[in-house]
C-alpha cells in the first residue's frame, strides 16, 4: 500500500480534531485569548455591580453581561487565529500533509472552536449573572430572563467563531483576519445610520447585535441592533456564517497553501 492511502487512511475526523486539540493547546495566542474570553463576563459583572453602573430601565442580565460583548470579539478572533495562525508560522503544510483532507480538517477546527467557546461562553456568563445578581441591590433592576436566552448567547460565541474562523480561512494572515473579523462585528451598527430606513436591518446583521438582544441590555434598541427579534437575529447571523464557512472551505480545497 502506498504511503498516499496509508495517509488517507489516518485521515478521519476523529483523528483530525484530536491533532486540532493538540495544536490549539500548544499555542500561547489562542490559550491566553481563550482564558480572556472566559474571564472578562464575570470580571465585568463585578465592575458593574460595585460601581452601580446600570442604566435604570437596564436588566440584571443585561448588566451583568456588559463586558459579554467584548468577550464574543475575543472568541472571534480566537476562530481566526486557530487557522491565520498555522499559515503565518506555516504549520499549516504540515497538517495537510498529516490531513490531505482539507474539509476534514476544517471541520474539526469548527467543530473544537465552536464546541469550546460555546461551553466556556455558558459557564462565564451564567456565572457572570449569578454574581450580578448577588451584588446588585434587590428590587432596584428588572431581573430579565436567563432562560432561555443564557443558551442563545452561548450559541452566538459559537456562531462568532466561526466566522473567525471562514474569514481567517480566505484571508490567511492573522492581523488581516482579526482586523477583518472584528470590523465584521461592529462596522454594521456603526454604518447602520447612514443607511436611512434600511438602518434597522443593517444594524442587525452581526453576532454582537443578536449578543446584545439575548442579554436584554438596555442598549439593545432597534436603532442599534436592528429591528429582528433576539432569536431570529441570531439565526439570520448563523446562516451567512454558515455560507461564508461553506465558501471558505470551496476556497481551501482550490487554493493552494
């Protein structure tokens, strides 16, 4: 058997995630991001509180989970640099000679980035809200509803990664692809206004938009997120992320590294 079908052979998904697993453990960038992203939800939480920086017709939710938005960037550019990483040092030939199989193994970065920030996202802001509201005075706030939007918000540091990730995939370098992928983020409510009445649907179509309708913050208005509900925002954010995922992997399979 040559060593071609030997390879070919190895090349599964369960393997390719483990060797994922592996890489992104090793790699001092994605670590430290990844820790930020979990940690900066419960910090914010506690800034908050302690300094009483609410708006009054703000949420406990909402509040608790001001510095959720920042962490959401963060696991952007986490799916960004797990792949604009690999082609900046150029380990990225070495895992497609481990891996011919490009799809494969751009599934499997999907998979663990979005697995990961997803579960870290639930655990930092269900405990980001738990300590907001233990230190927030009683009564003062409405309390919002953590359920089910606690998930939603998970799902969007999911759906975030991701698009680090398809953009990350097409531009290949990391301070490209992080410039590229937070401006993705922000660029819609910040150009949303000079769209005149197409502003709420511009507005709208970033995963930090769906963030801030999940967490029920008073600064979700429809000028500034869009006039979508949380939840079909959200699914509207899946699915181009989905398709720019899809157009990523139609440019790597053609592309040569």
């Amino acid at each position: 058997m040559t060593t071609s079908a030997l390879t070919g052979a190895r090349a599964g998904f369960r393997q390719a995630l483990a060797y994922e697993w592996i890489k992104f453990r090793s790699v001092r960038s994605t670590v430290w991001t990844t820790a930020l992203t979990a940690v900066l939800p419960v910090f914010g939480a506690v800034f908050v509180a302690l300094t009483g920086s609410l708006q009054p017709d703000d949420t406990v939710l909402g509040g608790s989970l001001t510095m959720s938005v920042t962490a959401q960037m963060l696991a952007a550019v986490v799916g960004a640099l797990v792949i604009s990483g690999e082609y900046s040092s150029g380990t990225i030939r070495t895992t497609f000679a481990a891996n011919p199989r490009r799809g494969t193994v751009l599934a499997a970065k999907g998979t663990l980035v979005a697995g990961l920030m997803s579960v870290l996202a639930l655990v930092s802001c269900t405990l980001a809200y738990l300590v907001g509201d233990a230190l927030l005075e009683d009564g003062k706030y409405a309390q919002g509803e953590p359920l089910p939007a606690l998930f939603g918000i998970a799902a969007s540091f999911a759906v975030a990664s991701l698009l680090g990730l398809a953009v990350g995939t097409l531009v290949r370098h990391s301070a490209g692809a992080v410039t590229t992928v937070i401006g993705l983020l922000l660029l819609p409510s910040l150009f949303g206004p000079l769209f005149g009445d197409a502003q709420r649907w511009v507005a709208g179509l970033s995963p930090t938009a769906a963030l801030e309708k999940l967490m029920q913050t008073s600064d979700a208005s429809a000028q500034a997120v869009g006039s979508l509900g949380a939840w079909p925002s959200l699914l509207l954010v899946a699915g181009y992320t989905a398709v720019l995922v899809l157009a990523a992997a139609g440019v790597l399979r053609r592309r040569d590294v």
